[in-house]
C-alpha cells in the first residue's frame, strides 16, 4: 500500500466523522421572553444589579446548529473584597404551546436536573437568579457561569453588585391573590379537603409568599391556635376573612382578629362584580351588617363597569360609604372619567385604592397572559405607582378546571384556561404549573411570577424613591419608562437602564441620610 493510499483512507474517515456543533452561549434579561428562533446577542458577559433583600434574575441562552446535550454550572458569586458570597440558582426554562398555532412560549421553570438536549437552530435559556439577604455586604460579587456541550466549554463572567440600601420585609405593594386549593389538589391527584390537599395548598401559599405576594386565604382557619404563625409573618401584606352568616361566628372571628392586633391586614370579600341592582342590594345589606359588628371593618368589591339599571348612576355613586379597598378593573381607569379624581378624593380620606386583571383588560393593556410580552407584566406596578394604587387583587394562580369545555387539566400542554370566557387567552387565573409532571411535590414557578416579583420590587423602589428622592423626582424616573396604561417601554434594556439610575440614586440618598444621623 503506497501513501496515497493511506491519505485517501485518513480523508474517508475524517468525512464520516459528523462535525461538532456549534454551540452559542449569550445572556438575556428577565423581562424577555426568549423564543425559539431567538438569534445570539454579544451579551456574552452580564452584570445584575439588587438591593438587600432582594432577588435578581438573567438568562443564558444556548443555541446549537445541531441537537446536542448541554450542561449548564454556576459556582457562588464572590464578593471582591472577601465580604461573603452569594449561591446562584439555575432552573431550566420550559415552554408550553400557545394559541392556534401552537407556538412554543417560554413560561414555566422547572428544576435543572442534569444536562439539557438542545434542539437543532432552537434557543435554549437557562434561568440565573441570586437572592441578596437583607444582611448581605454591599459591593460587586463576581462568578461565573460554565456552560458544556456539542464538545465545547463555555465560560461566562457573570457579575452582581448589591447596593447600600434594603427593600422592606413588607412589601409597599399590597397584593391579594387566590388559590384555587381544589383544582391544585387535583391536578396532583389528591382528593380535595383531605391533609394531604392542605399540605399542598401550604406549599402554594408559601412559594406565593416567597414571590412577595400575598394569598387570599391562609393555609389555616383564622380561629386555629396555628394562624398566628401565618399571621404574624412580615411578609404577608393581606389576608381574606371569610363571611359567615351566623352573627356570633362573625362577631367571635372578628373579636379574635382585633385583639391579636391582625384585623388591619384583614379584608372581607363576599361579593364580586356587582353590575345588577340586585347585587348592588345584597352589597349593601353586608356593609350594613360590617358596620354594625365592626366600624373598623374592610371591604373590597372588585368592578370592571357601572350598574346596569340606570346609565346616570356610576359604581362609584353606590359604592361610596360601602367599600374602603376600592377596586376597579385597571382599563375602568380610562373607561371612566371620574375614576381618577374620585379615587384620590377617596384615598385622601383615609380608604384605599388597590386594582384588579383578570380577564381582561387585553392588550395594549398591562395583564399577565402567556403570550404577552414580559414587560407588559413588568411595566403594570410602574403605572400602578403612576396612577396612585396601592394594591393589585388577581383571582387565580391555579385556575385548573378539567372541563375541557371550561378550562384546562394540564397547563403544561394546555394553557387557554377559561374557553368559556376567552378561549383565545392563555394563563388567565394560572400563575404555577402542578410539579407532579416533573417530579416535584409542590409548585413550579412561572416566568410570569418572576416577573410579577421583579415588578413588587419596582414599586418597593419607587416607594422608597418617592420617600428619600421626592415624588417629583420619582416620577421623571416613572415617565421614561411608562406614559399611559397603553403606552409603556418594551424593551428589558431600556428598563435595566432606569432602574440602574433609581438604585443608584437611591443608595446615595439612603448613605447621606445615615451621615445625617
């Protein structure tokens, strides 16, 4: 066998030989939505930005030419100057079909167990997220973020800077959010009412509370030698007392609630949406019957128009001495008029100003549907805080009724879940996925509730901002990113951008004022 001979074998061999993938690696932020046919940015290195007691979140996004296995790593991040470090959290970004069409939509974050397998020309994000704790030393933390795969390693500087200021333990925002205990307890194949539903709902009820939001209902009866526990928690900004018609349980419920000083975060909630005159009445009769047991009482009524019965009368007119948490649709703000100025009459004298999604409104509005962009969820606390309202009210977190003529049993492959009111909506009154489907005996979070977290942060800034800056100065900061409930910022960036600038400004003010003390 001469050279040549051999030359042609080597060549032979080397052609059979598939060649490697190539594996692109870049970063993202929280607020976009990462879609399949996503293209590579030069954002190869990526620095956050929190307060103390806050969470922050990036993306890493992969992308390959060809299908191939990833493994994704993330070592702490390291404070510059020796002061601690900070574990960094991976969950794999997963995607469920959207509308018509079926489209792949990222939303659900389950585990990372092991590698990922790419899918050819199809992006891929990883979430990053760090918790900053209350105690945690200011300054720059740096990590980085390896990411092996398609016979490559990539190495990503990943970067943290806290800043010299602290959110609350109790967030500025109010929130009064519900979960349907049946359907999770359901979707998990338990039978509802039992212990094992309740423990479930425990679990829920604390991944809501860990995102900074507050459940309707406790995990426990308001009267149990437990509640307390629930009760007394800082991070619980609001909770439903339920309605009894018996005076005496009512009187005993209310009595307990008063004396263990918990009765001002409590509201009652026995009717919703009232539009007959019907309703109007009944409403009526419960506030009298509130009044009588306990002036101090609270009560929201959550509506989206006006009666249907005289065209001269507004909610307004019927709810006035009833409500004290009033709670309008967000799109009733620009439907009617007098919604404005009435409200900030009404939280002038002492009641409260929250508001509600559900439903509706629909796009261009603010709302937290699957196939909305992230900053329309983002952007709706930063015209919360432009218009005055002191908390947000949304029915459900795990709407997962198995009617498939009504709704959905299985958000992970379904996700219209109210056909019978919209059946071109996705996610609507469906924050959580059920983690029997991934092996979790609990919640899966969303990328939406992410973001809903992120947005409860904003305003704590905001809050703080208009407190240590000065309303005016805050709301130039507002106005850069939102212009009206229909005209707000849509690119993660550009928020990353201001909110880099508020923190900034916040932590100066927040260092002058303790030289002051």
């Amino acid at each position: 066998m001469n050279a040549l001979y051999w030359v042609l074998v080597v060549a032979l061999l080397l052609a059979a030989v598939p060649a490697q993938a190539a594996l692109q690696t870049w970063f993202a932020p929280s607020a976009l939505k990462v879609m399949r046919d996503a293209q590579p940015t030069k954002a190869v290195r990526w620095e956050m930005a929190a307060a103390r007691g806050e969470d922050e979140a990036c993306q890493v996004v992969m992308l390959s030419d060809k299908g191939t296995s990833v493994r994704v790593q993330a070592g702490d991040l390291a404070h510059t100057r020796g002061k601690g470090s900070l574990p960094v959290t991976l969950r794999q970004v997963a995607y469920v079909p959207i509308g018509k069409d079926r489209v792949p939509t990222p939303d659900p974050l389950p585990p990372l167990a092991g590698s990922l397998r790419l899918r050819a020309n199809q992006a891929q994000p990883v979430w990053v997220m760090v918790r900053v704790p209350a105690d945690a030393a200011p300054g720059r933390y740096r990590g980085t973020l390896r990411v092996e795969g398609g016979g490559e390693t990539k190495e990503l500087p990943l970067s943290l800077v806290v800043w010299d200021f602290a959110l609350p333990a109790t967030p500025s925002c109010v929130t009064a959010f519900g979960i349907s205990g049946d359907w999770a307890a359901r979707a998990h194949g338990l039978e509802p009412g039992t212990e094992a539903a309740r423990a479930l709902y425990a679990k829920y009820y604390e991944m809501l509370l860990d995102h900074k939001v507050s459940a309707y209902s406790i995990p426990v009866d308001l009267m149990s030698e437990q509640a307390p526990r629930y009760l007394n928690d800082p991070r619980m900004t609001s909770y439903l007392i339920p309605y009894p018609e018996d005076d005496g349980e009512l009187g005993r419920l209310v009595s307990r609630l008063v004396a263990g000083g918990w009765f001002r975060k409590g509201y009652f909630y026995p009717l919703d949406e009232p539009v007959t005159k019907e309703a109007y009445d009944r409403l009526l009769a419960m506030a009298a019957r509130l009044r009588r047991l306990e002036p101090r009482y609270r009560l929201v009524t959550p509506f989206f128009r006006n009666p249907d019965w005289d065209e001269k009368l507004t909610a307004y007119d019927l709810l006035t001495g009833v409500d004290t948490i009033w709670c309008p649709n967000e799109h009733f703000f620009d439907l009617e008029a007098k919604t404005r100025p009435y409200l900030a009459a009404r939280k002038a004298a002492g009641d409260e100003v929250w508001w509600y999604v559900c439903c509706g409104p629909g796009s261009p509005y603010n709302n937290f549907f699957v196939q909305m962009s992230g900053m329309a969820h983002r952007m709706l606390f930063w015209n919360q805080w432009r218009e005055g309202v002191q908390g947000l009210l949304y029915w459900s977190t795990t709407w997962w009724n198995p009617n498939p003529a009504v709704g959905t049993a299985d958000p992970w492959s379904d996700m219209a879940t109210v056909k019978d009111i919209n059946p071109d909506i996705a996610g609507d009154g469906s924050l959580f996925y059920p983690g029997t489907k991934v092996g979790v005996d609990g919640p899966v979070s969303s990328q939406r509730l992410e973001i809903i977290r992120d947005g409860i942060e904003d305003f704590d800034y905001l809050t703080l901002a208009g407190q240590r800056l000065g309303p005016e100065a805050t709301r130039e900061y507002v106005a850069r990113l939102v212009r009206s409930l229909t005209d707000y910022e849509q690119d993660p960036l550009r928020l990353e951008a201001v909110r880099r600038e508020l923190g900034a400004a916040l932590e100066k003010a927040t260092r002058e004022a303790r030289r002051c003390l």
